[in-house]
C-alpha cells in the first residue's frame, strides 16, 4: 500500500505525486515539440531568430527539426527540445459533463415521451464564416466519428441553414419555426472573430426574443467550453464533439427529467 499522504505513483519515473513532465524519448525528459511562423527569409539567420525565440519559451536546448519558406519574407518552423516546466494534475480545472450520453433510441424516446413534439433545431454558420463542415458534421445524417447527425433522429425537426449566415436573419428564422435550440458552428477565428460574432449572436436573441429566446449552442476548434457565460449563450462545444454528445446535451437541457401526468 502507498504510504500516508502519497499517491502511490512517486514510483512512476518522470512523476511526483500528481506532478508530471512532457514525455519524448523516455519517460520524464522534458521533450515538446512547437511550430510556429517568423517573418523573416528562409536562411542560417532564421533558423537561428527560431532558436532564440525557443530558448526563450525554455525549450534549452532547442534544434529545429524542420523549416520552409511559406512566402518571400515568412518561414515556418519546426522545434524539438527539452523544457523545466511541471504540470501539477491536481491543479488543472476542466468543466466535466454534467449529463449522460444517450444513444439515438433513447434520445427519441426521451423527446416523444416527455415532450410530446419534435424538437426544432436549426443550424448555421454565421457572419462571414464559409466553413460548413462543423455544423454539417454535427447535423446533417452521414455525421461524425462514426455518430450520425441530428437529422437522423427522428424526434427532431433538423433544418440546415448553411453559411454565411447573418445574425438577424438567424434570429427571424428561428422565431418564423419557434425554434428550441438554435446551434452555430465558428472556424474561422481570425483576431477573435469567433467570441466577437458568439456575442453579437447572443445579445441580438436577447434583444429580440428575451427570456422566451430558444437554447443558444455554439461550438468550434478554438472555443473554450468554460466561456459559455461569458459569451452569452447556454452552452460551448470544443474540437472533436460528436452528434451524440450535442442531441444528449439538448435532452438533458430542453426536455423534462419526468413525463407528463
């Protein structure tokens, strides 16, 4: 048994109780890996501004692994080395799920039985975002990662409404369908366009529909789950959320833990 007070991985090399290193060659070395772009020529001289930087991210010592010339004046690098920093496990602060994931029958049952009509749900990527795959990845029948889309359940009412999408007519689109979830897809994140455009979409429903407004959803690769107060909506997906993990959280949030009497 482990000792009073310890965790019982001292043991493990590279660990200390709930602290660890980065892994590369062997356990515990301190190894990461980081690219990044400098806006300098390809040359000896690049390479050498990509070690200092590297160094001064603490990666000592640093070797570039890799380098090329992505226009005249802008290289990409490629950084391998050894960093001091420790992680403390028990420092890290996630927001867990709070539901259970449900499969597609349960989903319909759910729906069917406790709310008595099909869920409406609409999707679109809004502003000037172009980029559908996320919200056809979560909505549309072929889905994601093996899952199906929403449009495969068949106590939702799916209505894709595509790119490019502005806000207002977002708005009077799910007020036109008495919508009950409305769910927004954000790729491009260029100076913050994600969390600018996450906000206006949420001030114009409040603006427009208040409290009777319908479950703002958004999700994308750069978004922070913990921001959903922030940015004004009921919930936040990250990178690599599936059709499932969407349809349960609109159950546990939209529809009644007890059927009707």
């Amino acid at each position: 048994m482990p000792e009073h007070g310890r965790s019982g991985h001292e043991g493990r090399p590279g660990t200390i109780g709930s602290i660890i290193r980065p892994y590369g060659d062997t356990t515990g070395d301190g190894m990461v890996q980081t690219s990044f772009t400098l806006p300098v020529p390809a040359g000896p001289k690049a390479e050498g501004a990509a070690l200092q930087l590297a160094n001064k991210m603490g990666i000592e010592p640093a070797m570039v692994v890799h380098s090329h010339a992505i226009d005249s004046g802008y290289t990409f690098f490629v950084v391998y080395g050894s960093v001091q920093h420790l992680v403390d496990l028990d420092a890290v602060v996630v927001e867990e799920r709070a539901y259970p994931l449900l499969s597609s029958s349960e989903i319909n049952g759910a729906i069917r039985s406790r709310l008595g009509r099909k869920l409406v749900v609409l999707g679109a990527c809004i502003g000037t975002d172009a980029h559908t795959v996320g919200i056809d990845a979560i909505l549309n029948v072929k889905g994601f990662a093996g899952e199906k889309g929403l449009e495969y359940l068949r106590e939702m009412a799916v209505t894709n409404l595509g790119a490019q999408v502005t806000v207002p007519d977002l708005v009077s689109r799910a007020r036109a369908a008495r919508a009950d979830a409305v769910l927004v897809s954000q790729v491009v994140t260029q100076k913050d366009a994600h969390l600018r455009n996450t906000r206006e979409l949420a001030a114009a429903f409040r603006e427009a529909m208040g409290t009777a407004r319908p479950l703002l959803v958004v999700g994308g690769p750069r978004f922070d789950p913990a921001m959903a107060a922030d940015l004004g909506v009921d919930k936040v997906f990250g990178r690599g959320t599936t059709p499932g993990e969407v349809a349960s959280y609109l159950v546990h949030a939209l529809i009644p833990s007890e059927e009707p009497a």
